[in-house]
C-alpha cells in the first residue's frame, strides 16, 4: 500500500479487535524506532497497572467528564472505613473512626472530630465496656442532638451522625440502666431509665412506697400524697386551707360521730342534728341496744327510752346469739307506743327483722320481747333493737 498521511486513513467502524497493529515510537530519550504493538498488548499493559487500586472520580470530575481521578488502594480503603478502635485514655476521634470501644475503670472524655473535618453523613459508634464513666463531647462549641455532652456508664452505646455542621444522635444504647419488668422513663440527661419513681407529670405517683391502707389524694405536679392508717369507723375530713384530708375520730366542730356498727350493751341516745331554727328544730336520729336473754323468764325488754312525741321511722331486730329456752319469739313496742312488730321469728342466731312503723309515741317507749312454744322461758341469747325515728320540736314563744 502506497504511503499516505494518517489523517487520510479510513476510519475503523466496528471495535478493534485484540489482534489489530498499531505503530509506536519506543524508547523515546535513547534511541527511537518505530514499532508495531496489538492492542491485545496494550490491554494487558493497562491491566497490570490498575491492579489492586480503583479509580474514583469527585464530584467535579463527575459533572465535567475530567480524568484527573484519584486511586484508592484495598489498603486505603480499609483505612477510611476502619474497624472496631480500642482507647483507653482521653480521645479525639478521628474521621476514619467508625466504631470505638472505651475500655478504662476511671472517667475519662471522648472529643468529636470537628463536623467540618468529618463531613456530612459521617457516622461513630462509641461504646463503654469500662466501668469508669465516658463523657462524649463535641469540638469546640459544637453539639450532639442540642446537648453540649452526653455520659457513658458501663456498656452504653451511642450513635451518632455528623451533618458537616454538629452531630446527631442515631441511637442510644442505655441496658445498663434498665430492669427486667419496670417501665422505662427519660433521666435528666434523656436516657432510658427503668429505676427510681415514675414522676407525676410522666403518670405515675412520684413515690416508692404507700403507707398500708392511706387514702390517695392529688397534689399538683408533686409526687401524690397519701393519708395516714385510720382507725375504725374514722370519717376523712378535709383540714383548713389546703384541704388536705385527714382521719378524723368525731371531734371538732362540723364533724359528724363516728360511723359504724359497734357493740352496745347500753342505749345510744344522742341525736344527729340535721337541720335547726333558731328556736326550734328537726332531728333525725336512732338509738341502739342490746339484751342478755338468760336472765329472763318468758318476757325481756329492751331499754330504748324513746322519747314522746317522736315519729318511729322502723326498726331493726337481730339474734346476736343464739336464743334458747323457747321455740320462736314475738316482739311489740311498750309504753309509750304497743304497735306489734313482729311473731314467732326463729331463734337461731343472724336471724333478722326490718319492719317499718309510722307510729307516733306517746310516751317513753321500749321493746317487749316474749318466747313462744319450748319451755316458754329463755334461757340464753342475745337480742339485738335499732329504733330509727324523728323528732320536731316546735318553735318557742316570743
């Protein structure tokens, strides 16, 4: 083929092929001659070049199409993406920290890489399996999720997030603080605590323990208050400003007697004033009493002494004990009022009347028990009255 300029050549239209010649000028500085290499050499060449390094392109590079591309080696690519880094002194970490372990029995710090210097979305695990406590703490004035520092005791972990300005905290690791069954609440420091009291303002009482028995009460967002044991029969009273409750036996002015069923041997006569004039009232009240049957032949009475005049609301009757002697019993008021209120009712013991009256007394009025059938006397048992009833006294002269 007769000679002729390159720039005259016809243009190659598929892919070269590895065996296709190309001249080229070798050994340049000594003594150039012209050779023929394949291309098949010059990919080989180039292979062996590349080995064991990759090409990475920036940013600009990547917007520009340049080739001013940098190689990373396996060697520094392990470096920038290292492993697990184990310190057991003070520590500035460094950008290619990725995971450190602090490892000392006394406290010690823990200083971030400035954000700058890590760049965005550069991210650090610390982990304390020391038992001095670690602080972790950012450069200069810079922050972790908006806190200046944050503590590591034993085997917590953090993670956290570098946004080229300060750092973010990914997770928090805080097992060391929690127990097994307990609810899980933030500590002043924003870690996870499972000890202690559930404050008032997270729905809990704000105490760790209650007295036996106290009534709870609010107390703003203080931890909830609890009254001291009361005794039976006590009434819960509200005390002066504040109004703080209280147990109270009946005294004082305002607080009613004490509620309950006690035993009596002897009547209970005082009233409970409900509402009154200045020269006249109306009370509602009862009186209670009970009799020992063994000392009586066929009849017993129970003192009551209620007064004249009163309106006999109703009245309860109980066998306390047993009663003996007879088969059944009847029971009528006496004196002052002779109404019957009941007959033949069994004798064994919890046996109960309720029996509603009306009837207005005339005089002081008691109730008169009687045996019925069986020997027709007692001889033993314990009956049991309560006589509810009004009384309304009018009002006086001028």
């Amino acid at each position: 083929m007769a000679n002729v300029k390159i720039t005259e050549l016809a243009e190659l239209a598929g892919r070269p092929d590895d065996a296709d010649i190309l001249e080229i000028v070798d050994d340049v500085a000594g003594s150039p001659t012209s050779k023929k290499i394949t291309l098949a050499n010059i990919r080989a060449a180039a292979t062996d070049a590349l080995i064991g390094s990759v090409l990475l392109a920036t940013e600009a590079e990547a917007k520009t199409g340049t080739n001013a591309s940098d190689a990373v080696t396996p060697a520094t690519l392990r470096s920038a993406i290292a492993g697990a880094t184990t310190i057991t002194d003070t520590y500035d970490t460094l950008v290619t920290d990725s995971v450190i372990y602090c490892n000392k029995a006394t406290p010690f710090t823990v200083t971030l890489i400035a954000a700058a210097t890590a760049g965005a979305n550069k991210r650090v695990t610390l982990l304390n399996i020391g038992a001095g406590l670690v602080t972790v703490e950012g450069n200069a004035a810079e922050t972790l999720s908006g806190e200046l520092n944050i503590s590591l005791a034993q085997y917590e972990a953090v993670t956290l997030d570098c946004n080229g300005t300060n750092w973010l905290i990914v997770n928090a690791y805080n097992i060391n603080a929690l127990a097994a069954s307990k609810p899980v609440f933030t500590d002043a420091n924003k870690n996870l605590v499972s000890t202690g009291t559930l404050g008032v303002d997270q729905g809990g009482l704000g105490v760790a323990t209650l007295a036996l028995n106290g009534i709870l009460y609010g107390n703003g967002a203080s931890p909830v208050g609890v009254t001291a044991i009361g005794a039976e029969g006590d009434i819960l009273v509200a005390g002066a400003d504040p109004f703080v409750p209280a147990w109270s036996a009946g005294s004082g002015t305002g607080v009613p007697a004490r509620v309950g069923s006690p035993v009596f041997t002897t009547q209970i006569t005082t009233p409970a004033e409900l509402i009154k004039g200045s020269t006249g009232g109306f009370f509602r009240t009862f009186v209670e009493a009970t009799e020992d049957l063994s000392d009586d032949a066929g009849t017993a009475t129970i003192t009551l002494n209620i007064p004249t005049g009163v309106m006999i609301l109703g009245v309860q009757l109980r066998v306390d004990t047993l009663i003996e002697g007879c088969t059944s019993w009847s029971a009528a008021f006496s004196g002052g009022n002779t109404a019957a209120i009941c007959t033949e009712q069994a004798v064994a013991q919890n046996t109960k009347v309720n029996s509603f009256s009306g009837n207005i007394t005339t005089n002081t009025t008691n109730i008169l028990i009687t045996a019925v059938g069986g020997g027709v006397d007692f001889t033993a048992g314990v009956l049991r009255a309560i006589v509810y009833y009004e009384i309304f006294t009018a009002m006086a002269s001028l």
